[in-house]
C-alpha cells in the first residue's frame, strides 16, 4: 500500500487554550522529527514542496505559530517570549524534533532554548535570520518596514510577500499570502519583532548551543555566517546564491537534501 503524500492538518492546544494548526506527514518513529516554523506572518503551507521529500523516513510538521496561517488569533501572546513557549510546547509534545526555524522563526527557536532548555530538540537549523553576529545587516533607505506597514499595509505586504522569492509567484498565490498576513492586527503584527532585544543576546544563545546547528542562508548573511563559524566550533553553513529569503521555495530540491543529511548526520553521530 502506498502511503500518502498529503500533508494531514491537526491542531495543538497551548498552555494557554490558543490552537494551532499543523501540516503532518510521514511516521513518527524513533528518529527525530521535522519541525519547520515559518517567518513573520508567513503560513505552514510555505513549506509545501518540503514535505513529501522530508517525510519519507521520519515525521515531519509544519507548524502555523499563533496569528499566522490557520492558527488561533487570540487576543494576546504577540511577543516572542510567547511564541517561543509555544514552540517549546509542541516540540516537547512531538520530541524529538530537529527544529527548522525561518527568518523571524529562527529567532523564536533560539529564544526557546534561552528560556525553555534543548530536552525537545535534536538539532536546529537556522534559515536566513540575522543571529547578532557582525557585521550588522545595513537599514535600507527610506522609511522603515513598520512605517510602510502603517502608511499603507497591504502595498507593504505585498511588495515584502514579491521581494522574498527569487521568481515571485503567480499573482493570485501572493494575493492569498498578503490576505492571510492581514488578518493580524496591525500593532499585534508589529509587536512579534523583537526590536528591544539587543543583537548581542542572540549571538551568546547561538554560539552557547551544544546542539549540532546548520545556518543555512542567503549571501545577505554569508559574513554572519563566517563570524558564527569562526565562533563556535562545528556550526556547518551552507549559503544558497541565486536565491530570495525564501530559499527553500527557491532551490527546494538543494535544501531538501541538506535537511535529510543533516538529519541522518545526527543519527549516525549517536
């Protein structure tokens, strides 16, 4: 019997009473699983062409944190201490995971370590997140991301939703990604930027972590990269040129690979 290739949706309650909903495929059996966490108002469905591939000998989930995708919208827990303690919780409900955090998500994955502890996780990768090493990625000129959203939000959206593929999608599936981003409240959707907490705080959990790490990004981070190799002995890198922020939807195939080898790394480590 073949077995399916359709992600299954599930939900998780929180501590807290939010739910969160989950794509899952493949068995759960005594390997760690995948748990792949999208960016900053970003839905699980992203990882769509990382499923299937990812699936064939161990679980894999794609989670929608709170106010994102499917996932509950509650009236508060916009913050990424809360995040973070959501992500724990549902690692700890599946552990073990191999957590892959993008963007914003990788942040929150390294905050969970910083309050919560490593029990649940069996490696992290990090997917193109500045992680407070030098050099300090340059503002871009003009108004500031959150002064656009506020000018006038949806063409903000959209023009962040079209700039993070290398090739932008067809129009209707970044019509359906900015749709999904607006349901947040505005200033809910702000507060998830963790722009009070110095750079230097995610540096020290990054380099202190004595999980097997792969930093996976784009060249906009290849010098952070290099530092946090130099740093902290064993971190593998693998930059991905010719791809946007959403390199796994870029080159899915090259990044598929690298998740199963960094997984089966670990096994064979034990």
């Amino acid at each position: 019997m073949q077995l399916s290739t359709a992600p299954v949706r599930t939900r998780f309650r929180t501590s807290d009473g939010t739910e969160l909903s989950c794509l899952s495929l493949g068995k759960r059996t005594t390997r760690p699983s995948f748990l792949l966490v999208p960016g900053w108002s970003m839905p699980a469905s992203i990882f769509a062409a990382q499923m299937a591939p990812l699936a064939a000998d161990r679980a894999v989930h794609a989670l929608d944190p709170r106010g994102q995708g499917e996932s509950d919208m509650p009236a508060h827990g916009y913050s990424i201490d809360w995040r973070a303690q959501d992500l724990h919780e549902f690692a700890t409900a599946h552990a073990p995971v191999i957590v892959v955090g993008w963007s914003l998500a990788a942040l929150e994955a390294l905050q969970a370590i910083h309050l919560f502890g490593t029990d649940p996780f069996a490696g992290v990768v990090l997917v193109d997140s500045s992680v407070g090493e030098e050099p300090v990625p340059p503002a871009g000129p003009g108004p500031s991301f959150a002064e656009r959203l506020r000018a006038d939000r949806a063409s903000a959206l959209e023009a962040f939703v079209r700039a993070i593929f290398r090739q932008p999608p067809p129009a209707r599936e970044v019509r359906a990604l900015v749709d999904g981003a607006l349901r947040l409240a505005l200033e809910d959707s702000l507060s998830l930027f963790p722009s009070a907490i110095p750079r230097e705080h995610w540096r020290t959990i990054v380099r202190a972590l004595k999980l097997p790490l792969l930093y996976v990004v784009t060249p906009q981070f290849a010098e952070q990269a290099a530092s946090l190799r130099a740093h902290r002995a064993g971190t593998r890198v693998e930059v991905f040129h010719n791809s946007g922020h959403a390199l796994f939807v870029d080159q899915p195939e090259r990044f598929n690979r690298l998740l199963v080898q960094f997984a089966r790394g670990l096994e064979s480590a034990r």
